[in-house]
C-alpha cells in the first residue's frame, strides 16, 4: 500500500465515523421515544402525592417506562457507540435539571394557583406536567449538544 492509498482510507474512515455520528444524533430523541419518555417523567413525578405504598409503585413505574424507552431507543439504532464522559455528565445534568423543575414547578402551583398537596389536581401534578413540558422542550437543545460532543470527540 503506498502513502496515497493510506491516506484515502483513513480519509475514508473519517468520513464513514461522521456519518455514523450524524446517523446516531439523528436518531436521538427521536418523537415516539420522547413523547413516551416524557409520559413516563409524568407518571413518576405526579404519584410523589399519592398514599403511601402507592408513591412507591406509580414512581418505579413511570421511571420504568422512562428508561425502557430509552433502551428500546438505543437497541432499534442502527449505529451505536459507547457513550463517553461528556455525554453521560450532559445526561445526568439534564435529570438533575429536570428534577429540580419539578420542585419549582411543585412550589409554584402551592404560591401562585393554591393547590393542594394531594388529589388529582395537586401541586404534583403541575410540577409533573411542568418536567414533560420542560423534557419536551429541550430535548432540541440536547440533541444539538449532543452533537457537538460527537463533533469534539470525534
């Protein structure tokens, strides 16, 4: 193999990388997934209120289908990698932000609309409407720093 042809494979490779990068960004946060991931964030956030063994049960079955989301997601990519420091810290920020909505959220609907702390229409239940809205709304925005972390890595 001489210097040329070396070069042209490794022009290559970088080439077929960027494409898978891409094709993985693309297929992030993808709509069905989101909606459901988000359907699960609200039923985990709004049974915080309910009675005692059934907080427990509504919370572990909404973070289920959160995550069971995410892997079906993950598992139907048609390229994947391991996901590297940066990714998981933009991941786990992201949480972290959503659950600290959830607060604020939460505290909002008792100071401004009076809710209730239980029942159907609690404070719960606006501050999980408020986290599916906010995962919703900047699934965007971590999609797109999700694609520059590639870029970078890359």
């Amino acid at each position: 193999m001489d210097p040329h042809d070396a070069q042209k494979a490794l022009n290559d490779i970088d080439r077929l990388k960027g494409t898978t990068r891409e094709l993985i960004v693309r297929h992030s946060f993808a709509l069905p997934y989101t909606l459901i991931a988000a359907g699960g964030l609200f039923v985990g956030f709004v049974g915080t209120d309910f009675a005692a063994p059934w907080n427990w049960i509504v919370l572990c079955a909404g973070l289920l289908v959160y995550v069971v989301a995410g892997i079906v997601q993950e598992r139907r990519a048609l390229a994947r990698l391991r996901p590297g420091t940066a990714e998981m810290m933009l991941y786990s920020g992201w949480l972290l932000g959503l659950c600290l909505i959830f607060g604020v959220g939460r505290m909002l609907a008792f100071a401004v609309l009076d809710l209730p702390a239980g029942g159907l229409l609690s404070q719960a239940t606006v501050g999980a409407l408020v986290v599916a809205l906010a995962y919703l709304a900047t699934a965007p925005l971590i999609r797109l720093a999700l694609a520059a972390i590639m870029r970078r890595d890359g």
